[in-house]
C-alpha cells in the first residue's frame, strides 16, 4: 500500500473522473438553453439535473456493487457506454419529457466516475488513504472547472445539442482505454477483509454499523441539499442578475476549482484528524459561506463568495467515505460507500429540483438560499448526535450490521 503503483493508479484513476463526470455539469450550464427551447418553467428546466443527479445517486451504490463483484474495468466499460448513448440520445430528441427521463441513465453511467473510483482507490491506500480518496473526489469538480467553461464557450456559435452530441464521442473514446490501465486488483482487499472478520476487539457502543451508514446518509441529504442551491443555479441566478450564463459559468468554474483545492486540503486534514472532525468543520464552514450569499449579488461580490463557498464546502463528501473506511467492514466499501454517497446525490437532486420550484413561486433565490441555509443545520445536528456516540467506542463489525 502506499507505493508507487498505487499513485500510479490514482492518476489514471483521476483521468478517467475528470472525463466521466461531465455528465453533472453539462447539464447545468445547458440548463438555460433547454429551458428556452422548449419554453418551460424553472422548475422544470432544473427536471433533467435532478434526474442526472438521481441517476447519479443510485448508480454510484448499483455500479459499487458491480465494482465489488467483477472490478472496476468492466464496471467503467459499462457505464461508458451508457453515458454516451444517452448524450446521443438527447441530442437527437425533440421531446422534453424524453430528454428529461435520459438524463437519469446518463447520471447512472456517469457514477461510474465517482463513488465506484472512491471505493476502488481506498483499497490501495493506508497511510495516505484521505488524500488519495479526496484527490479522486475532486475529480468531479475538476471536470467542472475545465468543462463548464468550454462548454459555455461552444453554446455562443452552437447549440446545446452539439455539445451532447460531441460528449457522447468523448467519452468512449476516452474512458473505455484508460479503464484497462485499472485492471490488477489489490492484493489486499482480501486481507483487510478478513483482518475485519477476525477483529474480536472492537468495543461495542449502542449504534450498529446499520445505523451509522443510515445516519450518514440522512446527514449527507441535508448538507447536499444545501449544498445544491450555489452549484445547480448559479448560472441560472447570474443570468437573472443580467451577468449573462457566460459569468455564470465562470463562477461556477470558480466555485469548482476552489472546491478541488478545498478536498485537497480537507484530504490532508482527515489524514490528521479523522473523517468526523473533518466532516463536520467543513459543513459548518459551508453554513457560514451559505449566508454570504444573501446580502451580496453584485458581480464582484459573486466572484468572491462563490471561491468562499468553494473553499468551504468541499471536504464535506470525500469525508463521508473516509468515516465508512474507519468503521465499517473494508471488504464492503464499494457498497457501503455508494450508498451513502448515493443518499448525499439524492440530496442534491432534490436540493438542485427545490431550489428551482422556490424561485417559481417566489420569483427570487433569496428563500432557496434560506432554504439551504435550515438544511445545513439538520445536517449538523445530525453529525453533532453522531460524533458524540461515536466517541464512546468502534462501531462493532456483526453480521447484524
């Protein structure tokens, strides 16, 4: 663990995430050309992210799974097909509603390149093992900082319909041959698994492994939720200000890059001070950043509270596989993990979907700010009742959990 083939598989590991993951943020730059074109309301513009980001959700635990039983190579094989047909099925369609249901098998190839990679690469990792799970983590918003700009950059000569057209080319010829590079297995999956098995020493404490991966969930839903309102609609908000999407675009891409050096830095910090310390500086940073949107919506003023955001909030997911890593059984993480992260996207869908709805019947984003403001509070109250059973002992690792 810890070597050079393990760094060596968490580059091409992070190649195949910056690729794979366009899917999420294509759809919220092209979400205000779709909403023009077809003339629909907010609410239902924001229909086709919600869907990717259901889609999304129950492919990182469905793909995990297939992760955990025939590796990760075929899983990404898979799911590149996946994502690519519906691109080109998008970009064919003349009807909404189809479009719309696409987008939740385009999410569900698209997992492929977060929670199922997260999974993989915390095998190859022990020391170094919150660095390595937050550079993998910070591929996703890597493939925002560098496709949301282009992306917004083709749709002043081109329209939406080119990009998914030219998407559904990129990935298979991107990711089906970096996904070979990813076929030896480690060694020592088996070993942790049966060290875990084996481990009569763990202190038992009043909440099952169950519970704890139900609680995390729950917790990821309303941080998520929270999470959504600044990264779904930022475009959407600027062009509302008079920005434009292309100022837009650019805070999001802002937004993204602050949120890699975030995971970055919250990765380090997990290394030192655990995956629950962590978790829960980083919501409560994304609380605070989350009121800065409400008295500031000049243009400079965006720029600048949405590197905040960024800066804040980007430890918040990598730091939920971590705390699974820690306390649950490691033979099992590509399910374990993908459904928490599966719960966290949930969040997002619903978060990205009701952010929309509000502006609808408010014609302002100020209430949705609100809105994500309550939702990061459950989530730490959530994570605050949490922590302090979980200092009380190790989740014990039974059959019943």
């Amino acid at each position: 663990m810890d070597n050079r083939r393990s760094w060596r598989r968490l580059i091409v590991a992070l190649l195949i995430a910056l690729v794979a993951n366009v899917g999420i943020w294509s759809v919220v730059v092209v979400l205000p050309s779709i909403e023009a074109e077809f003339n629909s309301s907010r609410a239902v513009a924001t229909l086709p992210y919600a869907l990717t980001l259901i889609g999304f959700a129950i492919g990182n635990f469905l793909i995990g799974h297939l992760v955990d039983r025939f590796g990760v190579t075929k899983a990404l094989i898979f799911a590149s097909f996946i994502i690519s047909i519906n691109f080109l099925f998008c970009a064919l369609s003349n009807n909404l509603f189809a479009i719309i249901f696409s987008h939740f098998f385009l999410g569900l190839g698209t997992a492929a390149g977060f929670g199922p990679l997260i999974a993989d690469i915390s095998h190859w990792f022990l020391k170094k093992r919150g660095i390595a799970v937050a550079i993998i983590a910070s591929g996703n918003y890597l493939s925002g900082v560098i496709w949301s700009p282009i992306i917004a950059n083709i749709l002043i000569s081109n329209g939406w319909r080119d990009i998914y057209l030219i998407l559904s080319l990129v990935i298979s010829a991107v990711v089906i041959p970096l996904s070979f590079l990813l076929l030896q297995k480690s060694k020592e999956i088996k070993l942790i698994a049966l060290q875990a098995k084996k481990n009569a020493d763990i202190t038992k404490i009043s909440i099952s492994g169950r519970k704890l991966q139900f609680c995390l969930g729950l917790a990821g839903v309303g941080c998520c939720i929270a999470m959504a309102m600044p990264q779904v609609h930022i475009v959407a908000y600027c062009v509302g200000l008079g920005f434009g999407s292309t100022i837009g675009a650019e805070m999001l891409s802002l937004m993204l890059a602050c949120g890699v050096v975030s995971r970055i830095l919250f990765g380090l910090c997990a290394d030192r001070l655990g995956g629950f310390y962590t978790l829960i500086i980083s919501s409560t940073l994304q609380l605070i950043s989350l009121f800065l949107f409400l008295p500031f919506n000049g243009m400079i003023s965006l720029y600048l509270v949405s590197a905040i955001f960024g800066l804040s909030q980007g430890g918040i997911v990598p730091s939920y596989t971590i705390v699974v890593r820690e306390f649950l059984p490691a033979h099992e993480a590509g399910q374990r993990i993908g459904i928490v992260l599966m719960l966290t996207i949930f969040g997002m869908a619903i978060g990205g979907w009701m952010s929309g709805w509000i502006f609808d019947q408010t014609g302002s984003y100020q209430i949705a700010f609100l809105n994500g403001i309550l939702w990061n509070m459950f989530n730490l109250v959530i994570l605050a009742w949490l922590f302090f059973r979980i200092r009380k002992g190790y989740v014990t690792l039974q059959s019943a959990s």
